[in-house]
C-alpha cells in the first residue's frame, strides 16, 4: 500500500522531502519519527504555492492535510478564501465528501487535481474582489481565528438591546472556563437557566454588564484584504474599506458614551456574525470627545484616527460568535423553516410512558414548550425500576410521578424551555379542557381513552376543537400506528372497517393470542418487547405533530411493521361510515 501511494504522488509531481530538509519555523512535526513530506508546487496566476501533503494512518479513509509551506509574498496576511491560519488549505468538505477507498491511486489523483482547483479558484477570488464572493459563502467567519467565545440568546438587530456578561466556572482540574453571554434584558430568566445548566457561577451577572453594538456590515469585497484584524485600527480600516457607513456608526458608537467595556457585534451580510471585545483608556481618549453636542458636525476620520491610537485600546480580543437563540437552536428539526415550530402551538401529552417519554424529548427539539403557549405533560403513574429498559428517564427518577420528572429533565435540557408542565393525575376528558389546547396527544395505548377522546372532541365546533393525535403499538410490538384525528376520520372509523379490523383487532393479528404474550397480574399489565417499536411509534408521532404545521395534512394515517411484514404506506382513511363514534 505504501509503494502504491509513494509511486501515485510522485507520478503527480510530488517530491518526497525528509524532515531534515522541510523548512525551519513550520508548525509540522519534523521530529525523526516522521520520515518525511511529499512536497509539491502548484502554479497559479497569482504565482505559486508549495504545499505539503500530511499523510494519516489510514490513508484510505482519510484524506491527507495540506500545509502551504510557501505563497506568493502580495497574499501573505491578506484574506484567502480555503486558506486558514495562513497555512491550512480547506481542499475539500471531508467529513461530507464521498470516494473510493478502495482504490488510492485514482483518489489521490483527485487530490491533486482538487488542491490545484481550489488555488486557482481562491486566486480568482482575490482578483476579482467582488462582495458575494462564492468562494467564501457562508465561512466568511471561519478565518477570523477568535481567541475566545461569545454566545447570543438573542437574535442581533439594530433594535435589540443586547447586554454582554462575561461568566466563568472553575473546573475539576482548576482550570478556569469562560464565555461572553449576550442577551436581551427581558431574557432574565433564560439567562440564568443558561448559567445553570452549563454549569457557571450566577454570581457574574451581579457584575456591570458589557456595552454591546449590533453594526451590519454590507461589504463591497471580502476576499484579498488584510485579515484578521490585530488591533482596533485594524478593525476600523477593514470597515472604512469595505463599507463606510458601518465604519461611521462604530465610530459614532464608541464615541457616544464613557464607558471602558464595549462588545461590537459585527453582522457581515450572508455571513455569520463576528464579535470584538474592546476596553478603552478613556484618559486617552479625553473628556472633550464624550457627549458631543449633536448639532455640531463631527468629524468621523479624525475620531477614527483617536479610536485607532496606538494607547485607546487597553484589551482587544476576537470572539467567536455562536447562535444560541430560539430559533436556531430548533432550525434543524422541522420539515420546512418557513413553516415554524411547535413553540406555537399549546399541545397537551397524555401518558408519559416508553412512547410518551420518547415523543415528549422529540417535540421539545421541535420546540414545544419553547415560547409562551403550554406543553402539558399528563401521567399519574409514578416511575419505577422495572420502568426503566424501556423509558428515557434515569435511576434518578425512581418513585417520582412520570410526568413531573419527564417535564423536570425537559427543563432542564435547554434554557429555552420554559412552558413546560408535568400534571400527575389523568387528562381530564372534558370539552371545556380540551379546547384549550391545538393540539392533544393520546400516547396512552388504551382504546378506552382513544374512544372516549374521539367522542367528547366532536362536541366543540371545530374553531376551538384541537387535533387529536392517537400513537400507540399494536400486535404486543408488532407495529406502530399513528391516526391524526383533523375531524375527518376517527379512531373509532379506524377501527371499524371490516376490511382492516375484527373485533378491534386488526386482522394481520387475528392468529396471535396476544393475551397469551402478556404478562397480567393484579394492577399490572406488561407485554415482554424491546423498546425500538416504541422509538418508531413516537417519531412517526412527531411527523404528525409537525404536519399540523403544514396547510394540509399530507396523510391522518401511518404505519410500521416490525414482524418482518409490509408496511402500509401513508395515506388518508376516509370517515367510516356506520361509525359508532362519528354517527351517534
């Protein structure tokens, strides 16, 4: 194998270079145990490259690192796009790329043509200069090499009133962990639930909180210009050259008010959003310059030029910014963004048992409970050992009320959960009770309940009347089933098509003594399965819930076998006729 890919990379212009004859000052490991780098040149229009190939253990699985060891002097310090800590190049998306390991020879050939693709295309970025710049879509923020972290609960605007707070926690090892933490001031609550659950001391935001400016910057050009920004002059040379009017409000900002502390909050359009912590010397800066009277013209240049002193900076730090808001944190579980997310909705669970538990985590990550309507977990049975093979919950849990310990761990999941509810006792079937919820699950598995809830919500008239939502596993854990009840078809509809059901059993299951499976004793019933139907039947759950969402329901009915036979598709079962639901 060795041979193979020593004779493939020669064969594509590689030398191998021993570590005694690699450059001085590189950031590769040139000790003896590494016999040597494959070093090539690559010429492009702005001059040329050479880079050297960083093999892995595994070549087959792993493609190898390249490292520039040299570039053309008029791009040293300057924006490249793929270009990183200005020796890593970024060739190609690894972890989301697809070749044959099978065969070394072809796939590093393509290594070879792609690291020359991407140094062509990074040059022709460069030159062209242009502000939607393909080439860094989106990763604009990946060559800004922060030193420390910055995390918004909220979204950044002009209009939001961010307050930054620097936390901190002492770890095991002694060590000290810390993070800025921007949020509105009517995120209190959230903010301390932040601090909670990641473990920091609620003690810092007794400290005075950080100035925070939201500036949105529209960039002329991102690639080629010097990067990243060192110092505070630098930071407002890059603005006064890609965009004058940002580079005019941060000034104006800075200006405003006597204050030490300051976080600019950059958002680069079609970019992720960039941070700078500042700290002032205001004896530098000078009284005259605070609190300018509005009618006099000011002048941006010269007060730029004071801001960019060589003393005004006391501490400049690049952060990393990371989206913890609302809506990011559920922007990945839901079919369509412009659909929204279950934060919306006022949703009610009844029984918090395997499928329940399951599906309660599901529609938290979906964002029930995430805003100001209801998530009510209903269950008045409480969790016990033999609970727990097939439950989410935790030994922690034993002897608690299901549904009070179920809402506790969704608490606790996330600072954004904040409507959540656990009820120990049985959903109280009533009209009244019903219409104040969208939409009502019934994870209970009990026909009784299934029936009777199918009744009682046919007496509201549908403008207040919620979605019923029945999932339960049938065949003692041979499938999993799901009804969406709009007002179109019912659980007792379901149940009565001769064609599907006898007897309430469905007819696949006729030849089964499931009595015979189930384990009865006084107050007790359970049926010996493993937990992966229950798994399948809240997810399927979830898609129902989330089709609410939706203007039409794509289907009120869905299934999955797992006794090896076919699964119906999904589809939409029409009201039965001779219901004794529906038609009484």
């Amino acid at each position: 194998m060795k041979q193979e890919l020593h004779h493939t990379l020669l064969g594509c212009g590689f030398r191998y270079t021993p570590v005694k004859q690699m450059p001085k000052g590189i950031l590769l490991d040139i000790k003896s145990r590494r016999k040597g780098y494959y070093v090539k040149e690559y010429s492009t229009k702005g001059g040329v490259f050479v880079i050297a190939l960083v093999l892995w253990n595994d070549p087959h699985i792993q493609l190898p690192f390249a490292y520039i060891l040299q570039q053309p002097e008029q791009y040293k310090g300057r924006l490249l796009p793929h270009i990183n800590f200005g020796f890593y190049l970024c060739y190609v998306a690894q972890m989301e790329a697809d070749w044959n390991s099978n065969d070394l020879k072809s796939t590093y050939q393509d290594v070879d043509e792609q690291i020359q693709l991407t140094l062509d295309n990074s040059v022709a970025s460069v030159e062209s200069g242009t502000s939607n710049d393909v080439e860094l879509e989106g990763e604009f923020s990946a060559y800004w090499q922060s030193e420390e972290d910055l995390y918004l609960l909220a979204k950044p605007s002009r209009k939001a009133q961010l307050k930054t707070h620097l936390v901190e926690a002492e770890l095991s090892s002694g060590s000290i962990r810390r993070e800025y933490v921007a949020a509105c001031s009517e995120q209190s609550e959230e903010l301390a639930k932040w601090l909670n659950q990641r473990k920091f001391d609620e003690s810092s935001l007794q400290e005075v909180s950080i100035t925070t400016h939201c500036i949105s910057v529209k960039p002329n050009r991102l690639a080629g210009v010097n990067w990243p920004p060192s110092c505070l002059r630098e930071v407002l040379s890059w603005l006064k050259l890609v965009d004058c009017s940002a580079h005019a409000r941060t000034v104006t900002l800075l200006m405003a008010k006597r204050t030490k502390r300051h976080m600019l909050l950059l958002d680069v359009e079609g970019q992720d959003e960039l941070a700078v912590y500042l700290e002032l010397n205001l004896n530098v800066i000078g009284k005259r310059y605070f609190g300018r009277n509005a009618a006099r013209k000011r002048n941006i240049n010269n007060e730029a030029a004071l801001l960019g002193g060589k003393f005004v900076s006391a501490n400049f730090k690049r952060l990393g910014v990371t989206r913890a808001d609302r809506d990011t944190l559920l922007s990945r579980n839901q079919p369509r963004p412009d659909v929204g997310n279950l934060s919306q909705k006022r949703i009610a669970l009844i029984g918090c048992g395997t499928i329940g538990g399951y599906l309660a985590e599901l529609l938290l990550r979906s964002g029930a409970g995430c805003g100001e309507n209801d998530f009510h977990l209903y269950d008045d049975d409480s969790f016990k050992p033999h609970n727990f093979a097939r439950h989410s919950l935790t030994a922690h849990n034993f002897g608690l009320a299901k549904s009070i310990a179920l809402a506790n761990s969704l608490k606790e999941a996330v600072h954004i959960a904040q409507s959540i509810k656990g009820i120990d006792r049985q959903f109280p079937i009533q009209a009244d009770v019903l219409s104040k919820y969208d939409i009502v699950i019934d994870a209970t598995g009990r026909p009784p309940v299934s029936k009777r809830l199918a009744a009682v919500v046919r007496t509201l008239s549908a403008d207040v009347r919620p979605m019923i939502i029945h999932a339960f596993n049938d065949g003692n854990g041979r499938a999993s089933k799901v009804l969406v009840d709009d007002g179109s078809c019912c659980y007792g509809c379901m149940i009565s098509d001769p064609a599907v059901y006898r007897n309430n059993v469905d007819l696949r299951f006729e030849g089964i003594d499931q009595e015979k499976e189930k384990h009865i004793s006084c107050g007790s019933t359970y049926t010996p399965y493993d937990a992966a139907v229950s798994h399948i039947t809240a997810a399927l759950a979830q898609e129902a819930v989330l089709n609410t969402l939706e203007h039409t329901l794509p289907w009120n009915y869905s299934e999955h076998m797992l006794d090896g036979s076919r699964s119906k598709k999904p589809r939409t079962l029409k009201h039965f006729s001779g219901c004794n639901i529906c038609d009484e």
